[in-house]
C-alpha cells in the first residue's frame, strides 16, 4: 500500500503473519479484520523500518502496513 495515503484512501487487508504482526509491535489485525475486505485509512505513520496505519473503522489501534495493498 501507499504508505503515504491520505485520510479516506481505502485499502485491501491481505492478512497478516505472526512476523508482520509482531514486528514494530503493532496491533494484530487477525480475528479483527477480514482478508479481502477493504477499509479506509485515518493516517499513517511513516517510521524508519516500518509504518504504521491507522483505520476508520478500528480507532486507536495501529497495523502493519505490509499486511494491505491499496484497494
């Protein structure tokens, strides 16, 4: 995904592995989210090894950006 999307852009969650999950220590998607499904990002966080996004429907928690693909 384009980890430098703007608030409304929508991505595709691809799923996530336990390494993608625990690298930067980011919430776990899985038993959240739904592979295939399309959500819509609030922001990112762009950080030196990894970045972080943030979605509408899911406030206050931050996933691995690896784990979408733009929609």
């Amino acid at each position: 995904m384009d980890i430098y999307a703007k608030k409304g852009h929508k991505v595709k969650y691809t799923g996530c592995s336990d390494t993608q999950r625990s690298y930067g220590g980011h919430d776990d998607p899985r038993g959240k989210l739904v592979e295939g499904e399309i959500y819509t990002v609030e922001h990112t966080n762009v950080d030196n090894w990894c970045t972080e996004v943030y979605l509408e429907e899911f406030p206050g928690l931050e996933f691995n950006s690896v784990c979408f693909e733009d929609a």
